[in-house]
C-alpha cells in the first residue's frame, strides 16, 4: 500500500490469476500437517469448502464479513451466518451454493459473456448432485 487506509479495514484477499498448469504442481498436503486439530475451532470460524465452481469471488468476500465481529451483514447474510454456525466446512459450502440471493448476487457481477451462457439455460442448478456454477 502507498498510503494508510482510512476507516476500517475488516480483512484482505489476494488474488491470483488461476492457471490449471499448477494444478498438477500442487502439494499434497497429508492430513497430519493440519494446522488446526481442534474441530471446535474450525467449525466456529467461518471458512466455507469451495464445492460451487467459479464461486471463489462470494466465498473470499463471506470469509472476511463472517468473521468481523460487530458488523451488520443484512438479512440474507446474518441468516447464512446463523444457519452455518457450527457446521463443517463442506458444508459451509453447500448452504452458500444453496443461496439463491447469493448466487443472484454474484451472478450480476459476472461478465457478459458468462451471462448470455447463463441466459441460454433455463435455470442454473447450485445444488451438490449437479456440481454446476452459479
């Protein structure tokens, strides 16, 4: 940053342009290299398994607001926050891909031309047995 940030700042998100080169460049992580063991953590902070492809813009900005204490979320937030509390990652996850004010909202944000692909369907499925996007 150049310059101090003025008025509150509740979280950064990094991006970086997606290659699928890397995917096979990945590490393996084996599951004794967990940082945190303790479940009760994990499901008290809110983190959300990214299961809804090209859902990563929603979940990074759902990640930094639900864990700001004292922040007032609107409706369809605040109920997401309450619904989820407790619950596992994955399925953190599949409630934000069951949103439909989420996935309307990201939606609008998307680029033309994945809207006329969206626009040619009849509707589009967030649901965990079809896999599909937004």
């Amino acid at each position: 940053l150049h310059k101090p940030l003025e008025g509150p700042v509740y979280g950064f998100i990094f991006l970086f342009r997606w290659i699928e080169e890397r995917r096979s460049r990945r590490k393996v992580v084996d599951q004794t290299e967990c940082f945190v063991k303790d479940e009760d953590a994990v499901n008290n902070i809110f983190f959300a398994q990214q299961v809804v492809p090209n859902s990563c813009a929603t979940h990074a900005l759902l990640s930094v607001l639900l864990n700001c204490p004292n922040i007032h979320l609107g409706d369809t937030v605040s109920r997401l926050k309450q619904h989820t509390h407790g619950m596992c990652p994955e399925n953190k996850g599949w409630a934000i891909g069951n949103t439909p004010e989420l996935a309307c909202a990201h939606n609008s944000h998307a680029m033309p031309q994945a809207k006329r692909r969206l626009d040619k369907t009849s509707s589009v499925s967030t649901g965990r047995f079809t896999g599909e996007a937004f």
